[in-house]
C-alpha cells in the first residue's frame, strides 16, 4: 500500500480532465493512464521548485527513469472529469528519489487513487550516476 | 515487490513487440506500458482457460476492474523487441482475484519487469458481486 | 490537404502540454496524439457552446464516432512544450459534421500542424440518427 | 480519399488484436489507435523487406517521420477481435514515401478501416536528406 497523500505534506497540485480515448469499454479510465496522470504530478512539481524535469534531460544529462511503481485504485474517474493531481516528494536517498499520489475528482474531493513511483538517477547511458548537488538541494528543500 | 514469477508457476505465456509508439525521448518503452502488457497477458491466460474475458463482460455480466497494481522494472524494453509475457494467478478468494506477471525479452530471456494486478469482481454498475460457479471452478483450476 | 484554419475562423482555443509519455525515441511527440489532441480540442468548443460533448451521450443518446481523419504534420511537438490547439465547425450538414485543426507551439506561434475529423451522428446502437434540433442550432451557430 | 489497397497490390499483412486499452466508452477502439496499427502494418512489411526499420535509425541515421496521415472508418474494432492488416508502398520518390493500409476484421474479411501515411527521410537533427541506395533500392523492389 502506498502511504496516504497527507494534507499538510502536498507539495505540488496539477489539474488535468480525463480525455475520451483515456477511457475503455468500461466506461471509465483505463487504469493505466494514472500512471501517465502520476507523471503530470511530478512535472509539474518539479517545474515549480526550478528543475524542469527536460532540462535535467537535455543540459545536465541526468534521467530519472521509474524502477518502480504502485496505484490503489478506489473509484473510477470518468470523461471529462477535472482531476486533481496531488504530488510529493517522500524520499532523495543516494540516487533514488520516491513521489507519492494522490488522485481526486474536484468535484467533489473524492479520492480515486494514490500511488507512488521510485526512480533511479542515470545518464545517458543508463548507468546510475549520482545527482548533481544543486538538484539534491532543490529536491531535498522539497521535502522539507 | 511482487512475488516472483516461478518457472513452475508459470500458467500462460504470449508474445508481443514493442511498439514504436509505446517508445519514449528515453528511447526504450514507457514504463506505463507494461500495464498495458499485464493485460495482454491476463487476456490469452483467461482465453487459454476457457474463459475469455470479453464473454464474461458480454454474457455474464461480470467485469474485472484492477484495484490495485504493481510494476518492478529491471532493464529497458527497446523498440521492435520481442517480449515474452508470463502469466500466472496467484490468488481468487471471494470477489478477488491477483494475477502476477514476469516480461522478459525473448531474445535471451533477460527479465525486464514483474508485476501484479489485483481485481475485484464488479457488476455492470460497479458494485460487488461474487464470481459464477463455474467461472470460480475455471480459476481456481487454473491455480492448481 | 486540410483547409487552413484561419484567424477569423478560430472558434476554440485550448491549451496543453506535450506529455512525456506522448513523446517517442525520435525525441518528439508521436504523430498519433496529434488526434488526441484534436479531440481535446473538440471537446472544449462544445462545452463552451453549450453541449457538452459527454452529456450529448449521456442525456441525449448521441454518438459522433470520427468516419474520417487528415492530419498534415509541419513540425515536430517536444516535450513539455505547451501547443495551442484551434478548432473551427467547418460544416454541418444532415448527420455529418466536420471539424477542423491548427495546433502550433503557445512559446513563438509556429504552426506544428492542421488536420480535420468528420463525424456521423449515431444512435447508442451506431445507427445514423438525426440530430436534435436544439442541438444543430448551437452547431450551426458556431458556423455563423 | 486513401486509394483502395487492392488485394493485388498487397505487399504485407501482418495480424493484432485489439486490446482493451484501445477500446473507449463508446465500446469499441478509439480512432487514434488505427494510426498504431497502420504503423505495425509498415513495421512488419519493412522486416519482410530486408530493411527493419529500427536499424535505419540506429545504422543508418535514416528516420521516416510522418508527414500527412488520412484514415476513414467503415466500421468498428471490437474489443479482443483479430485485426488483419494490409499494407503496401504506394511511391517512392526522391526523399518521400507512402504507405497505404487497409484493415479488416480477421473472422469475416469486413474491411473496417482504410488509410494512408506519407513519410520524409530525414537525418538524426530532422533535415531532409537522401535514402540509401540499397534502401531506395529495396523498397522500390517492394512497389515492382
């Protein structure tokens, strides 16, 4: 179970509507476009405390794929509905960093989903590398 | 972490190619794909077993929302790659059901992610509702 | 070739922005989200005119599946790059309606690409069906 | 209007089946996932060809980017059915390309989508440039 997204530790705050071709025969979104909402969160995050996640790509050489990955899914998000991403920081350890998620209808504040991704810092080669200082730094004070 | 797909345990096996749209600017897969693969997986197991998934949606009623999801990703999947999905059931007890899943690439069967889903079995409003005899007889087959 | 979408003709504005799950390993935006992103288009100069497009399904049981789809691809869309997407009713007539698009880059205005869709009305069952006069009046007006 | 892909001009077929992310609330694929689909067409008709297309890019510094794309849809892509798809070179000339597809319904022959993509060589930085020789000469070999 990924932690609960408290309150008082949400750090970044997105909005986004979930598009037609994002739901399924089911009627609803198909599970795995959270992941790709996950991803909105942590931009935008990250955008906000002056390290645009393309930018640590293109000038610094650092890529942060996911090793891992989690989503509790609670009720289902429907066309057109505004979600509201919440993001957080929960951990810079060595080369690893963890966001956590939470998912809910802004409606309503209903939650759909948490979740959480852990990432491994590489270059462009794929070799763990360790993260530039100034991007620790702006990344622990996230935590903070 | 997910438990380990075992050789033994093994229950369905399919074969898939990554797509050049399911590449990133990283160059290999995206990690959200693989959820998408699970469900190749899951689809060909329950095919396999006599119980292909869209009859239970059509005919019985009965729909399988994941409510949960796990991904361990340990090496990239690059585009044109063959991938082999195994597939097994690890658990069904009541309206429940945890599938898990080892991808590998075919090639020379290095292990490039595992996973798990778990499903609750929902009716065409959403609510609740127990597995058909004979469908819980099928499954639970399939774990023996 | 799809018409160009000009100025005066400009009936919907949207913004969004290139997602990374949206980019392949050319390090661009895939050709085919072009059409997601023209749908997200859609979607919101409905809702602006007042028949927004989910309730059309919902309350009113009408269908516009895309029978046909050009897209004319200029430039590249990076990630993170925020597009503007133009959408003009370029003609309603009987069941059919056909929408057209310019996407460009928000940052400089360079057009990125045009494209159009056409659809047919249907009933819940994909059978062609009149629309709701209510209806075709704000669609008509949007032609105005 | 894409030129019909004539049963004498089919050049590779290659087979999917539609998964249920593919599928939207409408019960059937979205429109924007034919445009994968034509691409594994191309994929595979290239493999058989002698020129896999992931290693023009990473050999050969050669990309095919889609330029302008058409598709129109007879009929819907159901959730689980087998797809056949047809692909053939429609021109080759200078540094220009197209495809053309049709897709139909395994089970029955019914063609449920027909369409086209036009692509540009061009260099790893997106500058026209000339095909190979033993390109140009192999996927003229393909149009003979």
């Amino acid at each position: 179970m990924p932690r609960v997204v408290e309150p008082q530790g949400v750090e970044g705050r997105t909005v986004t509507r979930v598009r037609y071709t994002e739901t399924d025969r089911m009627g609803v979104a198909h599970h795995s476009h959270f992941l790709a909402w996950f991803e909105l969160g942590r931009t935008e995050l990250m955008r906000e405390r002056g390290c645009p996640y393309g930018e640590l790509e293109d000038r610094e050489g650092v890529f942060f794929p996911v090793i891992h990955a989690t989503a509790a899914y609670r009720a289902p998000a429907r066309y057109d509905e505004q979600l509201s991403i919440a993001t957080r920081i929960a951990s810079v350890r060595g080369a690893r960093i963890v966001f956590e998620y939470e998912i809910s209808r802004a409606a309503d504040g209903t939650v759909l989903a948490t979740g959480s991704t852990e990432h491994a810092a590489v270059d462009a080669r794929g070799r763990p590398r360790r993260m530039p200082a100034e991007l620790r730094r702006k990344l622990e004070g996230l935590d903070a």
